[in-house]
C-alpha cells in the first residue's frame, strides 16, 4: 500500500456510508464512493456543513448541491498548484492519492543525473505532468480530450512551469503511440492511467481487462535503451495490482531487468486513522 501522506491542502475527514468526506483546501465536500461499504460510523463533525455535496440521480449521473462551494479554488502540493473544478460525475480534476506516485518518480528523475524525457499517456488534467516537469523533465502530455489539455496546462502556469519543456497533444493515445513507433522517438519514462473503458478509433467499445497486455506491449516501444522508470495505474476494480504486476514483468522487466513493485494506491482517514483504498499501480524502475 502506498499512501499519500504529504498533503497539507487535502484531507480525507472520514468515510462512511458509501461517501467520503473530504478537505480540499478551504472547502469540504462529500463525495460518493462505491468502496465505502461500511455504514453509520461517521463521525466528524464536518457533515453537516459539507460546502459541497455530489448526490447520484435515481436515473443515473448526479450532480453538485452547491452551498458554499465556489466554481473554481486552487490548492497546492509542496511547490505544486492545481486549479480545482468540481464536475460531472463526481470529479474535481484531481486524484489525491496519486501523489504517492509523483513523489515516486520525482526522485527517480531529480537523481538521474541525465536528462530525461518522459511520456504521460491518458494524462488527465496533468497532476504527473507537472510533478515529472518541476523534477526536471521534458515531458510529452498526452490526453484525447481538448478541456483536460487546457486544465493541465492551467496547472503548469499555476506550478510556475508556463515556460517548462512541456508538449500537450490533443490525440487518441494508442494512435499517437504508433506514430512515434513510426518516427524512432524514444522516453526514458512513461505514465500510463488509461480509463477503465474506453472508445477505439474507429468507435469500437473496449475494456481495459482486455486491453492492457497489448498496450502495455505497444507503450513499452518507446523506452530508450536506458529507460529509468515504467508506471501503470488502474482504477478498474477487475485488475488487481498482481496482474498488472505480471504484465510488466513480461512487457519490461523481461526485456530492461530493474525492479517491479505493485499494490493498492490509498488514502488515510483522519477520523479512524485507517486507509482508504483508492486503485493500484505498478512501478517498474531500473
């Protein structure tokens, strides 16, 4: 279990009832949690003055009960900034958990003592972006949705790395991934959190269960002859962090040697002390 336990602007108060209760700054929020499965131990005072709650429709989807909760608010990571946006389906375009991570590969990049180029597929609103750019590297962004690309060059003009030798793609990621197998382009480290389903090319539906090993395969292309660092996360809940585990010991361990390690991504509760599980990664590093 890797947990993230450096945040000062994000907190998780407590969780019960299928929902967390969570500081995100200034603000508390309640979100919903399908994990939370156990009921009636909440006992944080904060839950009866949330600012914002996401409540689930009967018919599907959901939406914020806003109270106090603003549109927008940035917090911060160390020397890190995100705007946040509470939006559809529960989100607010960043996953707190996934700081364990960029601590992770933050070091691996600060001591390399070369430069490194790193490749950040499915890259979301840019919270391992901009962690791999302030350690140091060139960094490709890689997302296929035009609003996460303009959020996540929002958060490196907020962590001060407007400038920074960043290149934000607007593209399908498994067909960018081709046409840099076609050019020779070679990364010393890649990120990869694909989504759990997701749409082909030519809009075929398709699972990351069955996925995963190929693109794996494909991604693993593009690393140098000296790679430094592999991370794959996963939120699907049919992909335990053992099978991703195995699939990079064949995809990249078997051909670069290093290390592999694997296991649950997770998030402590003030209220119990105890951790919430919050998806899993796989970390391969030279």
């Amino acid at each position: 279990m890797w947990c993230s336990e450096n945040w000062k602007d994000y907190e998780l108060l407590d969780a019960s009832d299928g929902e967390r209760l969570e500081r995100w700054g200034s603000y508390i929020l309640i979100r919903p949690d399908p994990q939370i499965i156990w009921k009636g131990v909440g006992t944080h005072p904060a839950w009866k003055k949330a600012d914002g709650v996401y409540r689930r429709s009967s018919g599907g989807g959901g939406g914020w009960v806003k109270r106090n909760m603003p549109e927008q608010w940035k917090i911060s990571y160390g020397n890190l900034g995100f705007m946040l946006r509470p939006m559809g389906f529960k989100h607010t375009g960043l996953f707190p958990e996934q700081a364990a991570n960029w601590d992770w590969f933050s070091e691996l990049i600060k001591n390399a003592g070369r430069p490194v180029k790193v490749l950040n597929l499915f890259a979301y609103t840019g919270g391992a972006t901009v962690a791999a750019a302030k350690a140091g590297a060139q960094v490709v962004h890689v997302d296929a949705s035009k609003g996460m690309v303009a959020m996540a060059k929002e958060n490196a003009a907020i962590s001060g790395l407007s400038q920074a030798p960043i290149r934000y793609i607007v593209d399908d990621c498994k067909k960018f991934v081709e046409r840099e197998l076609r050019r020779n382009n070679k990364y010393d480290g890649i990120i990869m959190d694909p989504p759990s389903y997701g749409r082909g090319p030519g809009g075929e539906v398709w699972k990351l269960e069955d996925s995963v090993y190929s693109l794996v395969g494909l991604v693993s292309g593009l690393l140098g002859d000296d790679p430094l660092f592999f991370l794959l996360n996963s939120y699907t809940s049919g992909l335990s962090p053992l099978t991703m585990s195995y699939i990079t010991e064949l995809q990249i361990r078997k051909r670069f040697g290093g290390n592999t390690a694997s296991g649950e991504l997770g998030l402590r509760v003030s209220s119990t002390g105890l951790v919430l599980p919050c998806g899993a990664s796989t970390r391969w590093s030279r």
